[in-house]
C-alpha cells in the first residue's frame, strides 16, 4: 500500500536582504510551520527544499541551516533518502508539553499577582470584550483572543526565563490548542475561567491565581487524552 504523502508550500514572503537570511528563514519557516493545521489529514507533510528556497528567495544554505535549527528544536524531521518532513508530536508528547506549559504559567500568574500593575490587569479583561457569553460564535478571532491572554499572563509575570521556555511551547502545541478550542463546549468553558483568573489576580491572591491558571491549563491536557483519538 502506498503512503499517504503530502508535498505542500507554507505561507511564506520573500526574505529582507538587510538582515541574515539564515536568522529570517528560521524564523519565517518556525511561524509558517506553527500555523499550519497540521493534524486535518494522516498523511505526512513533506517540505519541498527548492520551492522553499523559491519562495523565500534565497540560496540552499540559509535554509539548510535553519531546517537543521528547526530540527533540533523539534518542528521537522530529516528521513534518509525521503526528505524533510513536517514533525507532528504524538499524544503522550503533546500531553506532556501542556503539563509543563501548565507548570510554568501558574507560576508566571503566581508572579504576576504581584507584579502586575492595575492597569495591565484591567487590560486582561480588554482582551474578552464582545466575548461574554458567545465565544463559540466567533471562535476564530476567541482563540487569537485566548492564546494573547496566556501570552501576557507569562509576560506578566516578569520571569525571563519563563517567557523563553513557554515561547516555544506555545508554537509547538498551537495547532493542537485551536482545534481544540472548537470542540464541545471548551471556548465558552475557557472565557469563565479565564474571567476568574483575572479576578483573582485582582485581589492578588497568588496562591488562587496560579491553581486557577494550572487547572485551566491542564484542563486542556485531559481534554486531549480523552477526545483526540486522531493522535496516535
């Protein structure tokens, strides 16, 4: 039987040719490749090594480089005498990050209960403006909603080495996290928890904000144990 194989273009944009190539094809294929869906279809995602040189407009070097960055960092996978190929992350792996995405944004709003100025944290609840009541009515522009209020949570709580650990955590397991956030009734669940995150950084209560802030997170862990049975 012959494999599902899939040879696809990311969204990409001509490098600037001010800055180095290399460190913007990193970039531009980490983001290209976090965005893309990767769990809508079995088959394999192959990358096409000229074409991505095509379309970002450079030569094989950069972007041998930055694959090779992007392999150690977990995002594909070199196959001898197959190619290069879009890594998707097992079940038990993706379990496993949001465990530690867990871990390190409670802390991050345990830090931020006290950090955090009033205004920043008014600035939380700005975020879900419009949402009240009907995420899942307009779950697109919910889930960029959702993902900013994890994102200033860790910035929030001033640790750099948090912001650092969980940059990558989020690109890893983003495309996971949008699917996920359209099922059952995980959005409208999500806005209430969130809501009492914030209230309880409010009254900076540390030690309810970062339980609240774990057990969101981990929430989604179970979800993805119990209910996402297209992850091997």
């Amino acid at each position: 039987m012959l494999e599902a194989r899939i040879s696809t273009r990311l969204a990409l944009s001509r490098l600037d040719a001010n800055d180095s190539f290399r460190a913007q094809a990193y970039l531009a294929l980490k983001h290209a490749i976090s965005a893309m869906d990767l769990y809508d279809h079995p088959g394999e995602i192959r990358l096409d090594e000229r074409q991505l040189c095509r379309d970002l407009g450079v030569s094989r070097t950069p972007i041998r480089e930055a694959l090779t960055v992007l392999e150690q960092e977990g995002f594909v996978l070199t196959l001898p005498r197959r190619g290069i190929f879009v890594r998707r992350r097992t079940k038990r792996q993706i379990v496993e990050m949001v465990q530690v995405w867990a871990a390190l944004e409670s802390m991050a709003a345990r830090l931020a209960a006290a950090r955090a100025t009033a205004a920043e944290i008014a600035a939380l609840r700005g975020m879900f403006e419009g949402f009240e009541g009907r995420p899942a009515a307009e779950i697109d522009g919910y889930s960029d909603a959702n993902i900013a209020f994890h994102q200033a949570i860790v910035r929030l709580g001033g640790n750099r080495l948090i912001i650092a650990r969980t940059a990558d955590l989020f690109l890893q397991i983003d495309a996971i996290r949008r699917r996920t956030i359209r099922e059952d009734d995980r959005a409208d669940r999500s806005i209430q928890d969130h809501l009492r995150i914030i209230e309880a950084l409010e009254r900076r209560d540390a030690e309810l904000a970062a339980r609240l802030d774990r057990d969101h997170t981990l929430g989604l862990a179970e979800h993805i144990e119990r209910h996402c049975h297209f992850l091997v």
